[in-house]
C-alpha cells in the first residue's frame, strides 16, 4: 500500500513539473507587449489604454494558473497524507462536536484545569476548549492567552456590580456568577451553535477517560426524554465511600450534582428565559426546573475540584470535596451497553435491588457487623433520621428542595466499610417533599 501511494505522488508530482516547464517555454516564447513582429520596437510612448487592459488580463491569466497549481499540490498533498491522518479526519466529520466550555474569573490555577483537558483531550476537533472569563483579572487572561489557539478565549463584556437588595450584598459575587453562566452559555449555543455543551469550572481537574464517558452518554441523553443532565460528580464519591472496583458502574439521580455536566440546546432554551439573578445551581435543583428529570452519574468521580477560595468560602471543601477519589482507569464507555440507565429498565432493576436487600441498623452498619456480601438497606422515616444517619455515617447529609445529594426516588447509594449501603425510605415512596431543606 504504502509502495502504491509512493508511485502515485510520483507521478502526480513528475506531472506537475512537467506542466510547469511547459508554461514557462510558453512565456518565453512570447513577444513582450508592444513589440512588432519584425523585432523592431516601437517607438517609447505613454502606455496606451489598451496595453494597460493587456497588463491586467495577463495578470488575471497568472492568479488562475497559480490557483490551479495551489489545487494540484494540495492533490499531491492528499496523495501523501497518512491513510491513518485521512480516516481520523472523516470519522471527526461525523461524530457530534461536543465543546468544552470553562467558566474562568480570577484563578490563575485555571492552568491545572486547562492542561488537564488538553492532556487528555482525543481531538481538537470534536472537543473545542471555550475558555469564559469574567473578572477581568489580567494575570488570568494572561494564562489563557499563552495557550494561544488551542483554546478559544471568551471575555464576559459586562463586569459592572449588580444591583442587590441590601442583605444579599454579601451575594454579589454569586449574582455575577449567575449572569456570567447565561452570557457564556448563549455563546456556546447561539453565537457557536453548537447543539450540546460540557460545562466545568475553572477548578476542576478531569479523569482520563472524561471525554470518553461523555461522548458514550450524548445519544442516552438526547434519547431520553427523563434525563436533562449528565454529571461528572459523584457527591458522596470519597475515597473509601466507593467501590474500587465498579469504575463502570453509572446511576441514575433525581439531584442536580454539577461539578462537570453536559447540558442540551433545548434544554438551555427551556431555562435561558426564566434564568435566575443568583444562585443558579440551586435553583437547577428546584422542582419547577427538574420536573422529574434526572440526571446520569458515576460511582467514581471523573472530575476533581482543588479550588477551596471562592464564593462559597470553602463549604464543603474540607469536609468533603477534597477527598474526593478521582477515577484512574480509563473505561470503554462507548463501546458498553448503557441501555441499562433507560428509564423503564433502570427505574425497575434499581428498585428490586434497594427492597429485596435485607433491612439493617444504623448501629450494624456503623460498627461494620454487617454480615454478608450485600448490597444491604438501612431505612430512614423522616428529614430528621436521615440526617442524622447521614452525617454519622459521613456521607452529606444536606437536602435541596427536598432532594438528598446523589439520591434516586428517595435512595442514596453509597460504600461503607466495603459494603454497599442503600439509605432508603419505607417501600412505597411517593414522591420528595420539598419543605426537607
């Protein structure tokens, strides 16, 4: 193959000297404008308005000929390039392009996040980095620029102060944020047009196999209506509280994690107009904004935050999020059967395997006397249990509109003591009581 593609650029290549020493024989061979055929030169004048037509039609017959030469090298070109280099640039035009968007403001550390991305990121051209930034901190703009067009650099134009009600002054900062998020996000899908969107803050650090998981959920999440979001995050994902040995393993949860999501065009176009002054990842998690939908998330993070400075001055951060365990084994998504997180299929299986667990004690559970492989069901009656077993057993015990982090109809699922522990309602559940807040 290789000895055949070397005959062929040969060829092409003999070809177009060839063409070239013909064309310049030809030009030799031309009298100069304005000589007779005698040899004997008229005499010096003015150009005439003739000759100068003559001039521009000569130079027009030269821009087609070195248009047709740049077409035949860049043939030859074609005939050279790796058979390898041309499949990949055919299978990127038919894949979907899934942008990578970095909300940025004021921390130069977006480095770690960017050279993440980069590191592992397989094509330039199915994954675009879209780097926002608002603040207008010129050290981190500076840090961005020096990546030069490996990223695409945004700058929020809008960096007034937002006028607030007194007591949520203190707030300011999370307004700006949610202006930034709507004015970053309408580029994407307006200004870009691009019809999906993987959104990570400017302090996470992504897996291996980070582009991999999301490209195997995009057809799960445009197929299915009762999914509106796609999760990096695991909120209970601490090292110890997962399963070593389930990188595979994928859920399916009622609670809006973030932290790495991937989000459709319609459905940025359901929440741009109602789109809120503040606190916008709360406000994701309200019932009117969910509607039932759930989101996919894995067992084992693929995203990392190392950002303890910003806005939320560290909640959660030492507490939790720094023990996040980062996945390390990059995992085949796309070439596994995710039909499983269907929601026929998974509503099903999840339920028979939370209820035909058998029923345990908080104390069990707690001294690690569980006897058995499991999985195992520790059931909790109300607000006030829940929390309370939670926080005991370490996991966040912290509820959104009635809806526990990682929980799916009411479970959360989590590893403890190297047991699988499903915190569960009573059978029967019927639905998130959103006074649990």
């Amino acid at each position: 193959m290789i000895r055949k593609r070397g005959s062929l650029v040969f060829c092409a290549a003999f070809l177009f000297v060839t063409w070239n020493a013909i064309l310049v024989l030809l030009l030799w061979g031309r009298p100069p404008s304005g000589q007779l055929e005698n040899g004997e030169q008229e005499a010096a004048e003015a150009p005439t308005s003739d000759m100068v037509g003559d001039l521009i039609r000569i130079a027009d017959g030269f821009e087609k000929e070195l248009e047709q030469q740049k077409n035949f090298l860049l043939q030859i070109l074609t005939l050279w390039e790796p058979s390898s280099r041309r499949k990949t640039k055919v299978m990127a035009a038919s894949q979907p392009v899934i942008p990578i968007l970095v909300i940025a403001c004021n921390r130069v550390t977006v480095r770690r996040c960017l050279d993440k991305l980069l590191q592992y990121r397989p094509s330039p051209e199915l994954y675009p980095i879209i780097v926002s930034q608002d603040c207008g901190h010129s050290d981190t703009a500076e840090v961005i620029r020096s990546y030069g067009d490996k990223v695409t650099h945004l700058k929020q134009p809008d960096l007034s102060d937002i006028a607030v009600r007194p007591e949520h002054k203190k707030f300011q900062g999370y307004y700006k944020i949610s202006r930034h998020y709507r004015w970053a996000l309408n580029q994407v899908f307006r200004t870009l047009a691009h019809s999906s969107v993987v959104i990570v803050e400017d302090d996470l650090e992504v897996a291996p196999d980070f582009f991999e998981y999301f490209r195997a959920l995009l057809p799960l999440l445009k197929s299915d209506p009762s999914l509106w979001c796609v999760s990096a995050w695991n909120d209970n994902g601490r090292d110890g509280y997962v399963d070593p040995g389930k990188a595979n393993l994928l859920y399916r949860t009622d609670f809006f994690p973030g932290l790495g999501w991937m989000l459709l065009r319609e459905v940025w176009e359901e929440l741009e107009p109602k789109w809120p002054a503040s606190f916008w990842d709360d406000w994701m998690r309200q019932p009117e904004q969910r509607r039932d939908r759930a989101c996919i998330r894995p067992e084992i993070s693929r995203t990392l935050t190392f950002g303890r400075q910003g806005v939320s001055l560290g909640q959660f951060y030492d507490k939790y999020l720094r023990y996040i365990k980062l996945n390390s084994e990059s995992v085949p998504f796309t070439t596994l059967d995710l039909s499983y997180l269907k929601e026929e299929t998974y509503r099903a299986r999840f339920e028979k395997e939370v209820y035909d667990s058998p029923v345990v004690t908080y104390e069990d559970v707690k001294q690690g006397q569980l006897k058995g492989p499991g999985p195992f069901r520790l059931q909790y009656s109300s607000k006030d249990s829940f929390k309370v077993m939670a926080k005991n057993l370490g996991i966040m015990d912290d509820l959104k509109s009635g809806v526990p982090r990682t929980g799916y109809r009411g479970v959360v699922s989590f590893f403890f003591k190297g047991r699988r522990v499903y915190l569960a309602p009573p059978p029967g559940w019927t639905g998130y009581d959103p006074i649990w807040s």
